[in-house]
DNA sequence: TTTT
DNA sequence: TTTT
C-alpha cells in the first residue's frame, strides 16, 4: 500500500551549495538549512530551537541550487525524508537523514535601495523550480 | 527569522507503540512509521522502497497512541522534524532523527464483515488527535 | 515572485467520479470530497461539520480516478485551488473554487472476512498516482 | 471518520488587512493573498497566472494581521479551505471560498540599505504566529 | 518492523 | 453527496 512522505520547510541555507557532477551524467547538490523555532519554557522564557536540516537536489535542482541558491538565503523546500546507511571509519553502521528535494521557491525579494545586490539576496528572476521526473522516479 | 518545519506522512505502524510515563507527569510514545514509495528503475523494473520513520508524540498525543494505534495500523501523522544528538555506549556523538507528532489521524474504517474487528484495524471512534499546546510549547 | 499553492486532503468521495473525454483528447474528471472535522462549542457539545471540496483530476490521474475511485472510497489528494469565473444562466458573473489534483493515494486496504470486496473498498492494488508533468504544465 | 483539510500558501498580500472587532468580542482579519505560478503553454510561451485567495484569521491572528501585515509583505499561510453560503442583493444562494488562517509567518527579512524600512517591508521581529485554540476549536 |  |  502506497505512502506519503511529505516535507515542508522554510528557512536558510547555511552555506553555499556544494554540487558535484557524478560520472552518470547526474549532478546532486547538498546544503544545510535552518529552520528557527521560538517557544517559551515553563518560566516563560523565550527559548530559541534551530534545526538543520541535511538538503540533497538532484539533477535540474542540482543546477538550480549551484547557480542560485547561496548561503544565507531563505528558501521554501518541498520533499521527502530519507534515511541512508553508510559505514563510518571504524567500519561501523551509521545513520544520517536528509531531505530529497522536489521543489526549491526561492523567497524574499531584491532589496531596492543602496546596499542591494549584496551576496545574500535572491536575483529578481527567482522563482519556483521543481525535480522533472526522469526515469529511475517514475511513480509507476 | 521563524521559519516551517512540517512532516506529512501516511503510513502504517511497525509494531505497538512503546508509552513511557515520565516522572515529570509527562507520557511520551514511542513507535515507527513505513511509508512505501514505488519507483520503475531505468531498465523498467518496478522497485519498492520502504522508508521507516521514528515517531514521537507527547502527553495527550502519547495517550491517544497508547490506547489506539496497533501495529499494522494506516495512519496520517503531522509533526516536525527534530534532530537528537546523544553519546553511544563507545561514548560517541551519535544522532538520531524523529518526527514529533503535532496531529495523528487513524485511517481507513472497519471492515465489515465476518473477521472484521481483527487485531489490526481501528476502532469505530477513530478520528483525528491533536496535541494540545502546553506552556513550553506556546508560540510566543 | 514565484508563490506556493498547496493543497492536501483526506477525505471520502460522495460521489463516482464523472469523467469527460474532451475533443482535445484530453480526459478531465470530477468528484467531491467530504473532510470531516469535529469540535467541542461553547457549551462542550461536540459539533461535526463536512466540508465538501470539488476535486478536478486532468489527463492520467483522470484514468486513474475513472477506474479506481468509486463513492465513498477514502483517498488522500493533493493539489492546488483554482478559482474559476463562469457565467450563470442569468448572464451574471460567478465563481467556482476547485481543487486541482496533483497526487491521489488510495488508503484504507480490502478488508479480510465474509462482506468484504463490496463495491465501496478499494482494489487491493491500490497505490500512489501522480500527475504526469505535460507540456502545458511545465514551471519554467 | 475524522478527515484532514490543509492548504499552504506563499504570497503577497493584494491589500492590507481588514479587521472587524465583532461584539462577542472576538477580532477577525480578512485580506487577499496572491499566489504566483508560471508555465509554458503548449507553443512554449511562458504563461503567468495569479490566483487570489480570499484569507481569514481569527483572534489572536487577526491582531497580528493588524498590527503587522502590509500590502505587498510576503507571508507563509497555513490553514483549512471553507466554503461558506450567503444571500446575495437579489436573494439568490451563493457561495464564497476562504482559507481560514491556523498559522501565518512573515518571509522576507529587512532590506540593509538605504532605501530600507519602507512600508512594503516586514519588521525585524517578524515571526511565527499560530491561533492558539480556544474553546471552540478544540478537537475533542 | 508495516502495507499491497 | 462521504464517513463514523
């Protein structure tokens, strides 16, 4: 029986993307993004949570990501949670959890004053880019 | 800058929830989640992949999961994604990635039938739980 | 600036989907579908409102719906809101609130016993369909 | 059976919020919000289309409407569709579509520059703001 | 470890 | 018009 595996998030890349260029003729990119959460304790305190997240685009988003996306910008990701085996170098089993990307909207808008078009701003042309399905992720 | 963290999965349960009463008052529950994805690899064949998910829900959600959820059950789960950070017994940072419960709703409805009622299918009452906000939950 | 339009539902179809196949060769069909909510008022009286939602599926998930979904089957969706304007018989403008579906999950499973594979349980192959990106869909 | 009914949306507000202070009371917000979506027709022409949403908040979220939206911010919505049915001038049933707010975030983060501050931009607490349920929305 |  |  079919699932959903559903992942939403807004936040900020913690760093530039890094993108490699796989023999395949695939490009995958990772990055980190935080996503900030406030509550207050039991005191009433006002705490501050902020949770990284482990980014992983493939292919179109791969390019989209390298050619775009720069540290510090917030971003609305859209995906699904995947947890990955791999042995660590005492050859033990370990865990990671990241997020396949199938949709990146880029958010927030030029600043339109002196000081815009620093680093840390979206181009104007942003916009919502989504995975194109290819073969290997055909729902059928 | 606040940001979106937000989970949406349908699947079953692995195996009974695990409930704890801590000392505090607090219940939490523990159990996991498959959500099934199928996907025709690039010769055509069709691959089914299972992702398991570690679920958490708390105080009155952690109630609800003890008295309802069985293995084997369809629920729709929303929550966040949060990230655990604990010492393995070689004294290693280890981490461990959870969901934690905000919303549960039980799906499907009961058979109808003879062998209806069986271990894995849920009440007639079935209906949708919400964690209700607590002081350290609260937003502001 | 690109925007995020999202919809998801879990819910029962009130009725059989309707299905047109369109000159074009293009399949586009229609059904509703109830969510449910409860909720205590006031007074703690528990108070049980149906939202009923127009739910248009185009093209593969158009098959899909035609041949799989019946009255009274429970399905998640996912999709957008489109609000379309239409003339009524008196010439006057109106307006009409649709979902467009993007992913239709089938949930529930065929129950065991005597009674069950009526005409109201899903086929046991029931799964995950998604819309196939077409050109005239394409987000760049 | 409990259903579910969820709508997430990222765009602009068309105007500022409206809020009424009803007599029970209670303040509720109303405002338009557009989300923007881009493809390319079957000629390969990009083809842009901006749908409109008619935005409730209640409560606690319709003051934060007041005291912080603005025509033009960019803002995350969660929420559930409802359609509603009205007399019109004529005495004729109609029915009008809304999202009902649960959660608002404002997106975007204030421009460095010269220039900066204006009005279309967000304030540098923009935050997270969720309903806090009162005695009729509760789930049980 | 679920489900089909 | 669904479902419990």
């Amino acid at each position: 029986m079919a699932g959903i595996n559903k992942v939403i998030l807004v936040g900020h890349l913690g760093k530039d993307p890094e993108v490699r260029h796989l023999e395949s003729g695939s490009s995958v990119a990772n990055f980190t993004l935080a996503t900030n959460d406030y509550y207050k304790d039991k005191s009433g305190t006002r705490v501050e949570r902020t949770e990284w997240h482990n980014i992983t685009a493939w292919r179109g988003l791969a390019e989209v990501a390298e050619k775009y996306l720069k540290k510090g910008h917030q971003i609305y990701v859209e995906g699904k949670i995947r947890t990955r085996q791999y042995q660590d170098k005492d050859n033990q089993t370990r865990y990671i959890t990241e997020i396949v990307a199938d949709e990146i909207t880029m958010l927030g808008s030029r600043p339109h004053g002196e000081g815009a078009q620093t680093q840390n701003h979206q181009p104007a042309e942003a916009q919502t880019f989504r995975q194109e399905p290819e073969i290997d992720q055909l729902p059928f």
